[in-house]
C-alpha cells in the first residue's frame, strides 16, 4: 500500500482504515516546521519560568501545585539523583502511572488507527511536542510495533487517557507491545524494530495521552464495518422480497421522492437496484403455487419425482367472487401461495423507512468523526504566534479532549444497530412460519416423514443476539461518573460507547447472514415451486393440472367444464412464461452463498454451513459478487 501522508488536517476515513490495516504513514514536512515552531515557543516559556498547566504544574487536582527547581528527596541525606528534571519526570510519571486499563488488548487495526490519530493531531503545532518525538513515534507505527492496549479504562475525558498511555508507555521503552505477532516488554519489541526509547520534554507526556484517539479510531472502524453491514442488510432484504414474490411499488422512487429522507431515498433506490430483472417480484398471485408434502404419487414424471415437494390451489368457485368480479378479471380464480393483497407485512414494506434510518444515524456518526479526524483534542493547546500580554493567553486550557461529541453520534448508532438486526430477524422468521411465508414449506423444508426441524432452530439464534444487542443499547454516554477527585466532574464515557458499537457491528453481520443462508433455501424453494409448476403446466394438459387444484367439481358434476376452461387459462399462462428467476444481482449473490452453503434437502448438521455463512458475510464475498454483477 502507498504511503499515506499526514498534515494534519487532511486525513480521511478511508486512509485511517488504511493504515489501519497495514499502510505506512510519512509526515508533511510544512506541518514539521510548525510542530518545532511551538515546540521551541514552549521551551521559551519554560526557561522565562512562566506557569504553565500540565508543563511547569501538576495535572488535574495537582494543577495548583507548581513545579520546584529539582526533586525534594534529593536534598535528603544520601538520596541518589534520578538524573531526570522535574519537567521530564512530570511527563513520564504521567504516562506510567496512567497506563492502568484492564481486559482483553484491543485488535492491532485498533491500535494501529490510535497511532495514527495522535500522530495526525500532534502535526497540527498546536501541542508544543518535539519533531524527533513524534517521528520516534511514526517509526514505532511504520516498524509495525502494536502496543498491548487493554480495552477497559477510559471515561472519554480528559480523553482517553489510559489507553493512550499504554500507547505512549511503549515509546518510553516500558509496557508491551506486539511485534510480528509476537507479545514482547516494550523495550525489547522497540529493540527487534531497530528502534530506541524516547525521554519526553515539555508537555509532551500531555500531549501523547490528552485526546480522544481511542474513541475515535474505534468509531472510524465501526462505521467502516457498518457501512457493508448496511449494503448487506439491503442485499439481504432484497434476496427475501424475491423468496417472498413481494411487492416493488412500495420502492418506487416517486413515493420516496414524499418523503426524502436521504438515507431512506438511497435503501429504495439500492433495492430497486438489487431487484432488477426479477420475474418473482410482483408475480401475479394466481401463479405462485403453495407447498403440499411430498408423496410417493405426487409427481408424473422420473425427474419430477426428485423434488422435496408438492405444489397445489385452491379453486374459487363463482358464488365466492360476489363483489370480487373484476380482480378476478384481472387475476385468475386460483389461491396458490401469494395473498391477495396489495401490500406486504412492514418488515418488507418499510424497509426503506427502517434500513434508511440506520443509513441516516451512520450518516450523523460519520460526520462527526470527519472532523474529530484533523481536530487537536489535547489540552492545554498551543498558540505561539498569538499577540499576548500573558502566556496564558497563548497557552490555554480548554475542553477539546472531551469525547461528548464522539459519544453521542455513536450512542445514536447504537441504538440504531438493533433495529437493523431486528427488522432482519422478523423477516426471516416470516420465511420459516409456514403462517406468513406466503406458501413455503414450514421451516423451509419438505418434511414428509415428520422427523425434520429445517431453519427452525436458526431462527432462534437469530432471536437471541437481536435480544443481545437491544440489551446492549442502552446508551454509556448518559452515565457520566466524576474523577481526578472531581476535577474532572462531568466524562463521556465515549470509549465505551465507541467500543460497544465496534463490537456491536459485528453481532448485527451475525444476523444478516442468518438471514441471507435462509432466504438463499427459501428462494430455492420459491423459484423451483414456480417453474415446477411452469414445467408441469407445459407438459400437461389441463385435467393434469387439475390435479393440483383442490376445490374444484369433479368430473362429470356440473360446473366442471367452466372449471377445466379456468384451468386451462392458467395451465396456459404457465407454459407461456419463461424460467422464472430472482433479480440479477440477487442472483449473484445467492450463487455466491451456494459456493460456500449447499442446499438443505434433508436436516443436517448446520454449525459447518453456519461457520461457512459468517465468513462470506464477514469477508464481503457475497457483497463483492453483487458489484461485480451490476
């Protein structure tokens, strides 16, 4: 991958994923001259003795204590020097002694995203650190040096203190870190990089762990993962309309151009896209048969007798169409598996309104981060070049490290990620209840000796994470808990909120694949219940239709010949109407599903096929091979 240049003010989403996966970085030599600028501004300061936070003062609760000229115990009797100014010990006690987080260490994409977020902000010359230290700290990020970042310990102000001192620990030559794939102490992963520890300056201990990177590289994270989580939920969605025959005029854009909502305008739009070319949406109902078990006699034929399943109608008799003459102009007298009804359940209909909402909190989220991106949340910050009376006004303390922000976009998103999830898992239960699936198989499987459970079972799975993500909704950033001895009196507990999502994300692909393995059975099932019926319509006459048509008079009753007549009509119908078959890019991805996901015609192990559907969703294949068929 090519380098990707930092200034500090022009990094991007995409380029942090980058190197966040492995790119290099390489620092703006104009943004260099102004990092040394405010350094030296700093150094000034120090030497002219002005008071200045978090430099010539302690942190937090301390900051009214100012610094003396040397430590105290050494003038104790035999007392060994540290051989360390005050000024360097404030700095590197700071990061020792706040790199205290617990848990599991975060992915090293998340670490690697951190590094690279404190890096761009530290170019802004705004945090008066030295050029050699923040190169020191680009060579631990381009030499591949991932430090150990447990995940807990953060309340998102004074940012993320803890984890980014576990970033900056590594640098000093302490902590942990990995180094190809190997846990290592600091000092001896630094070492097999080729690289030396640093000793902090003025400030700069502040300025490595006074932000809100970890927040933020987590939250750039999610949003790239739930940005194919959201595409997957449409492509999803739109392979059950196709199991479904559903409807397509609740997509029109004319109806979303009503309401334009952008998130809901581009979910219709993507879904008329997916849709394209579909002959089962929008089937007459008379044409889609239902599921009848399958029976030894069922079939006419050698190949016919292979299927998992029975087709059949039922008639409508004359003196039942009162009042209904001219829909049954329209569509033929024949109940098969489709409603007649204009309109499918909400979880079909609405999904433009519901996937679109998500599309809109993702759309809120990314807008935030755009600009924490290129912002200097480090404090106190630095403005050299200012007219000043007093160096407080050119080094001054405010609140940029506080991740509210960050921790309300994400609670936003949080709270959207199950209803993502859950109108996903109502639709594949519809696809298993033989009560709302419109005609297929109960648990979408043929089932004729009784002792088989389909997709029943997955629909349970899919039950419990919706049910464990909307339990991990509730949103961390309402929750704000005082520290540093209530200096910091009011926290946005972002981190946790940005660290649910990221986790969250990958539950709610969980449930979208559960969705897409079932209705990849179901629109077998779909498709092959329609074109037997195509095929048996095209060699049959009508009396052989008949024979799937319950409801009609028998042969040699009167009305039988009028019922034939309407048999043939629809036999006819049948036989004149090519293969059916799903929309293109439906098609494409369902081909990609079978590759890894075979069909189920008998009741088998699924924890293979369950593994295999989870990677494809978390890989992107069947994402890619959707782009790749449009």
């Amino acid at each position: 991958m090519k380098p990707i240049r930092l200034d500090g003010r022009s990094l991007t989403r995409a380029k942090l994923v980058e190197v966040a996966y492995g790119a290099q970085v390489m620092l703006d030599e104009a943004a260099l001259r102004n990092v040394a600028h405010a350094a030296a501004f700093l150094a000034e300061q120090v030497r002219r003795e002005e008071p200045i936070y978090g430099v010539s003062t302690g942190f937090g609760s301390n900051a009214d204590k100012l610094l003396g000229a040397h430590p105290l115990r050494d003038e104790l009797p035999g007392a060994t020097p540290s051989g360390r100014s005050l000024h360097e010990e404030l700095q590197r006690n700071l990061i020792i002694s706040h790199a205290v987080c617990v848990g599991e260490p975060f992915a090293a994409d998340v670490v690697r995203a951190m590094l690279c977020i404190r890096i761009n902000t530290l170019l802004r010359g705004h945090s008066g650190v030295r050029v050699e230290t923040l190169q020191a700290l680009t060579a631990m990020l381009n030499a591949g040096v991932v430090p150990v970042v447990p995940q807990l310990g953060s309340v998102g102000a004074s940012g993320d203190l803890a984890p980014l001192s576990h970033l900056a620990i590594v640098l000093l030559g302490g902590g942990e870190a990995f180094h190809e794939g190997e846990r290592l102490r600091g000092d001896e992963a630094l070492k097999r990089a080729g690289l030396a520890p640093v000793s902090l300056s003025y400030k700069e201990g502040l300025a490595l762990n006074n932000g809100t990177a970890q927040m933020l590289a987590t939250g750039v994270l999610a949003l790239h993962r739930l940005e194919e989580m959201l595409d997957t939920a449409d492509l999803a969605a739109a392979m059950t309309l196709d199991a479904f025959a559903g409807r397509l005029g609740a997509f029109a854009e004319d109806v979303h151009a009503l309401r334009p909502h952008p998130g809901q305008v581009d979910s219709a739009a993507n879904l008329r896209d997916l849709l394209k070319g579909s002959t089962l949406a929008d089937i007459p109902y008379h044409l889609v048969p239902k599921f009848r078990p399958w029976l030894p006699k069922s079939w006419d034929t050698t190949d016919a007798q292979t299927l998992s399943f029975d087709i059949g109608w039922d008639w409508v008799p004359s003196d039942q169409r009162h009042g209904r003459e001219k829909f049954y102009r329209r569509f033929k007298p024949f109940r098969g598996g489709k409603k007649h009804q204009p309109q499918d359940s909400y979880s079909l209909r609405c999904i433009p309104q519901v996937h679109g909402a998500v599309r809109d909190a993702a759309a809120q989220a990314r807008r935030v981060l755009d600009i924490e991106l290129n912002a200097v949340t480090d404090n106190p910050l630095v403005f050299p070049d200012a007219r000043a009376e007093h160096v407080e006004q050119q080094v001054i303390s405010a609140g940029h490290f506080h991740g509210m922000p960050l921790a309300l976009a994400m609670s936003y998103v949080k709270a959207a990620i199950p209803v993502l999830a859950s109108i996903s898992e109502r639709r594949l239960n519809k696809l298993v209840d033989p009560a709302t699936s419109d005609g297929l198989p109960p648990f979408l499987i043929g089932n004729e000796d009784a002792t088989e459970s389909g997709f029943m079972i997955v629909q349970y799975t899919a039950a419990a994470i919706v049910n464990d993500l909307a339990s991990r909704a509730h949103p961390a950033s309402v929750y704000s808990i005082p520290t540093s001895a209530n200096a910091e009196d009011h926290v946005s507990m972002g981190a946790n909120e940005a660290r649910h999502v990221l986790a969250m994300v990958e539950d709610l692909g969980k449930v979208l694949a559960l969705e897409l393995m079932t209705a990849a059975q179901a629109l077998d099932l779909r498709r092959d219940m329609i074109n037997a019926a195509r095929d048996l319509a095209d060699r049959a006459d009508a009396a052989g239709l008949a024979a799937k048509v319950q409801g009609g008079p028998l042969p040699g009753t009167p009305g039988h010949d009028a019922f034939l007549a309407e048999v043939e009509a629809l036999r006819a119908e049948l036989s004149a109407a090519e293969p059916f078959h799903p929309g293109v890019a439906v098609a494409a991805a369902h081909a990609a599903i079978r590759e890894r996901v075979p069909f189920l015609e008998r009741d088998r192990a699924l924890d293979i096929d369950l593994a295999a559907m989870l990677a494809v969703v978390r890989e992107g294949g069947v994402l890619a091979a959707v782009r790749q068929a449009r």
